[in-house]
C-alpha cells in the first residue's frame, strides 16, 4: 500500500482508492513561494547593508520615481512595478503574505493554470502599485511585498470558490461557476467576506489597526485596495477553463 492511498475491501478483491494529500499546492505555487522565501534569506543573511539597500533602491517601487521629468527616469521603472513584489519587510510579512497566498492562491492557480497565474501575478501587481500611486504621487517611499498580489488572488477568488450555500470546498472550488458581478455583490457570502476584507484596510489606512509589515514601517492597503480590485473585475480575461468541467 502507497503512502497516498488506501486499500478498501470489496468481496473477494481489493480496490486501491486515492486519498487527497494534506497538504496538495499547485507547482507553480509552491516555484513562487519558495522564490519568495530564497530572496528574503539571500537579502537576509547574504547581502551586506549596502548591497540590500541598492537592491530596494532598484526593485522595490518607489510613487516618486514617475514623477520626475522622462529624461531622468532610470530603467528601474520598467521592473519595479513587478519586482517589488518579490521583496519584503520582513520573515512577518513574508509569513503573512505566504498564509493568504496559499489560501487564495491555490484554487486561483488550479482554475488558471500557471501561465496565466504569472500574468496575472505581474498584472496585479501593477494594478496594485498603479492605485498606490494614484493616491501617493510624487511620494519617495518604498512599497515591498506581494500583499498587492494576494489581494488580487482574493478578489478572483471572490467570483467563483464560494458555492451556492456559502461553503468553499478546498477540493472542488475552482471548479465552480464564475459568478457575474451582479451575482457576486448579490451573494451573501461575497458580501461578508468583501465587506470585512475592506473594512480591515479602511481601518488599517486611519490608523486603527497597527501592524508594521511594509518598508518604512507602514502598512500600503492602498495597494491591497488596487490589488482586489482588479483581481475581482478582471479575473474573466484569465478565466478561460472549459465551462463544462465546473460544478454549478
């Protein structure tokens, strides 16, 4: 008998049923998170002072750099609205954004597949920091962290892994219906989860709730606000999966 099966009697012979791992993430997750986790320990314990700061100086996005006049950009502009997601404040952050990634990530990824999954992790992520800056111009501060991302996944998420009566299959969730938009902000369970999701990075933004997770010592919800966003109304244009292979 395999580790990752189990021996059901029936008569007079016997049938190998698979059992579902524990712990089951796609690949292309488990690639991000270990990427993730070997940038923060090379930054960490590899890289002196100096050479950490010219890497947040060059990857990590900073509102400001844009709002110089084009001639003094540097060709940190073209990565950093990507890059900065790979970086983070610190093993807090990182635990953090692993936790809800894999949480939200997983059925997201299973539903996509990996090469729409990274896109729509570089999407998001310029999406997020785009809103951030909206909201920040000119601003020189450092924005890390792949919390714009994960709140992308949770937006998705939002538009298909709740079934008809609230509950999410850890399973079968991305094997839903994907919801309209007018179905989702009609479904209760969207409501709740969007409504105290929102409500948690409204209070984050005055103040009430304190948790120093991003560089500087700052919390960039606005860039969570970006993320979702566009998680929850652009998801369909990665959502291509055969409409036949989902449970209603």
């Amino acid at each position: 008998m395999s580790n990752d099966g189990v021996e059901v009697q029936q008569g007079d012979g016997f049938e190998t049923r698979k059992r579902e791992p524990a712990f089951n993430l796609p690949g292309s997750l488990v690639f991000v998170l270990g990427l993730l986790t070997l940038v923060h320990l090379v930054r960490t314990y590899v890289l002196s002072p100096s050479a950490d700061e010219y890497v947040l100086l060059e990857f990590a996005f900073i509102p400001g750099r844009y709002a110089v006049p084009f001639s003094e950009w540097d060709l940190s502009w073209l990565w950093s609205p990507v890059t900065y997601s790979l970086l983070h404040g610190g093993w807090e952050h990182l635990i953090f954004n692993a936790f809800w990634m894999v949480a939200f990530g997983a059925p997201v990824v299973r539903r996509i597949g990996t090469v729409r999954f990274f896109l729509f992790w570089c999407l998001s992520a310029i999406a997020a920091v785009a809103f951030h800056t909206a909201l920040h111009w000119g601003a020189m501060i450092l924005v890390v962290g792949a919390s714009g991302v994960v709140s992308g996944l949770m937006g998705a998420a939002a538009r298909f892994v709740f079934s008809p009566s609230g509950r999410v299959s850890r399973q079968f969730a991305h094997l839903n219906r994907r919801l309209t938009i007018p179905e989702a902000l009609s479904n209760r369970s969207v409501l709740v989860f969007s409504g105290i999701w929102f409500l948690t990075n409204f209070l984050i933004g005055f103040g009430q709730i304190f948790g120093s997770v991003a560089a500087g010592g700052a919390v960039a919800w606005e860039a969570h606000i970006g993320g979702f966003l566009f998680g929850f109304l652009f998801f369909p244009i990665f959502d291509v999966a055969a409409a036949e292979s989902r449970r209603d």
